[in-house]
C-alpha cells in the first residue's frame, strides 16, 4: 500500500494537509506588501532573499470570513514546476504518512464540484482520517497553478527581483492589467498593535537578508516566548511544537503551578505553569490559550505560555551569563539574559526547570 508524507497544519481550528515534497520552507509570518486590486486571497507579497513571493490567505479562498493575522501564524513555501507561493496557516503540527488509500476522493469531488459553482479553482484533493481528526488534503499542483496569471501578470517568476527598486512599478502594471470587485486594504495587519507590528517588520527585514551573507555556524536556536508581558528564550530543540490549549482536566491535590492534564491527539500531557520559579506571578492570566509542548528525556510535558512571538538565531557570544555575585534563587533556572529588540530577555533552562524544580506529575496522582 502506496504511502506518502503529508504535512498537517491548521486554518480556523480545522486541520489540513499538503504533500511534503511541496513544502521548501516554514517561517513565522513577517509584514506583507499589499497588492492593489489582487484578488482577496492574494493578500501581498514577501521578500524572501532577493525573490519576491506571493501569499495566499487560505482562509479567504476556502471560503472563511478574513480575520486578523497574529504573531504566532506560520508561512509555508510551496514549490510545484519551479513556480514558488506562500500559504497563511494558523499552527503547523507535524509530518505524518497517510497511505493513498486513506484519501477518500468522492467526497471531496463533490465539495469542489458545488464550490466551483461560485468559486474558480477550489483545492481539495481529498479527505483523510488521521489519528483522530478528519484531514482535508490539498492540492499543492491546483494551489500552485491558479497563481500563475498573476506571476505572469507582475513577473515574479524571475528570481533575483530588487524589491525596493521594482515594487511601485510593478504593482502600477498590475493594477492596470487587473480589475477585481474585492479592494484590499493597503495597509497589512490594520488592526496590529505597535508591538506586534514592530515584530511583523523585523521578521521581514531577516528574510530580505541573503543566506550567502550569514554565517550559521554555532548559532543557538531560540523560541521567543510570552509569559505574564515579558519575553523568555526557549531553546528551540527541546521544542515539539506550540499548541491550542482546550479541555484541561484538574489534577486534585496537586501544587498550583499544575495546571492539569490535556489530550493532545490522544496523548495525555501533564500542563504546567511556571511562572512562579522565574519570579512571576502564578495564574496572572485567566485565559490558557496557548501551550509550548517540550521533550526532555523521556519528560514530555506542556508549558502554558501567554504567546509565541519569533524564532531567532544567536552568537553563543550573545548570550550574556548572570554573574554569580548577584545571583537570586530563580536564577538558578536561566542559562542567561539577550536582548531582542529593545528589551533584555531572559533565557530559560527548560531540563534545569522540568527536573529539579518538580513540575512533573506522576499520572497515578
């Protein structure tokens, strides 16, 4: 039986799927160029070292009602004959093998068929059961190809395009050439608060960056995470994934740094918070929307987190150890302190914090 590597993410809490081999790169979602008069799904364009590519919202062209973009959304590159988009999705899990006969195709030709009575080139090539969830698998090649009019159109098939230099005059002969009903707003993200915008531009700036200039050796991958208005590092190999967190069960006579037990696709993981061993308060925010799941060892556990705001790459010689003079107790669980953007950031030592400060529940509790 013919089996192929998918990778699953999420649009508005339901999950889909696109080959593997279509996918060349996943990133944070940085500030968009709005095109004038694109269609509504094309909502701007990046600048990924010296190419310019556009993106899709998905959300709009399967038929959702537009939403804010947030700092935690994910871009997935896609690639099919040479010709390269991006797609928004809101989580990206994980790769997982769905066999050819798991795609039930009946029932996705008869969704296209009534959703191309009013829309052009729906994407669904089927629909498969993995784990417990219901996956709509898509079609990287129909995604792909319904862009290429409008590469054509703005010549963004050539590589190596100076974005800055070219921008104004290719978004005027796209104008001219297309006329569409849905006017887009000029503005990306309208709605974003100064922080979060200032975060949007900055991942922007790093990919217009070309990798031939950077030096990648040595560096420290760090997840930048939220906890209680301050930012923290998470070294981001001990990361699984980021989650939503829904249906925690209490775990009675239990500390208050456990917050309970949550199913993720079926696995029971124990959710903590530990704000308390890094000097913050416990419980500050009465809404667990967001979950860091890490792995140490044979400990694998969720940490409740108020966002996700970037991932980076520091110089070892970046990150500044605290002197041993003016150490307090929760020191004991940082690796050290960096700045991002305009800020000092504290680095957490995840095992240090996982192991010793006793977080971990034993299920029969």
């Amino acid at each position: 039986m013919d089996s192929h590597a998918y990778l699953i993410f999420a649009i508005k809490l339901m999950r889909y799927a696109i080959a593997a081999s279509a996918v060349q790169e996943i990133f944070f979602l940085p500030e968009l160029t709005p095109l004038p008069s694109a269609p509504a799904d094309l909502v701007g364009l990046i600048n990924l070292r010296g190419e310019l590519i556009p993106i899709i919202d998905l959300t709009i062209r399967l038929g959702y009602p537009p939403s804010n973009y947030a700092v935690s959304d994910s871009v997935i590159i896609l690639k099919f004959n040479d010709i390269r988009i991006g797609i928004i999705v809101n989580q990206v899990y994980e790769v997982q093998m769905i066999t050819t006969d798991a795609i039930k195709t009946e029932l996705a030709y008869n969704l296209q068929h009534n959703f191309n009575s009013t829309h052009n080139s729906y994407y669904l090539q089927g629909i498969a059961q993995v784990d417990e969830y219901l996956v709509m698998v898509l079609n990287p090649e129909t995604l792909i190809q319904y862009m290429n009019q409008f590469l054509r159109d703005i010549n963004l098939e050539q590589g190596g395009v100076n974005f800055e230099e070219n921008q104004q005059q290719q978004l005027a002969e796209f104008s001219t050439k297309n006329h569409f009903k849905t006017q887009q707003n000029f503005v990306f993200c309208p709605d974003a608060t100064s922080e979060e915008r200032a975060i949007f531009q900055e991942r922007a700036k790093n990919l217009r960056r070309s990798l031939d200039n950077q030096d990648f050796t040595g560096l420290v991958p760090l997840a930048v995470i939220g906890l209680n208005g301050e930012y923290f590092g998470v070294n981001l190999e001990i990361i699984r994934e980021f989650t939503d967190i829904h249906h925690v069960t209490p775990i009675p006579c239990t500390p208050l740094h456990i917050v309970g037990n949550m199913n993720l696709r079926g696995e029971i993981l124990t959710l903590v918070d530990i704000q308390g061993l890094v000097n913050l308060p416990l419980g500050t925010s009465q809404i667990l929307s967001k979950a860091m799941i890490v792995k140490i060892n044979d400990i694998v556990a969720g940490i409740v987190v108020e966002g996700i705001f970037d991932v980076m790459y520091l110089k070892e010689s970046e990150i500044k150890t605290i002197p041993t003079a003016v150490h307090l107790k929760q020191d004991e669980y940082l690796q050290g302190t960096a700045f991002y953007r305009d800020k000092m950031m504290s680095i957490l030592n995840i095992p240090k914090i996982m192991i010793q400060g006793e977080l971990v529940v034993e299920q029969e509790v």
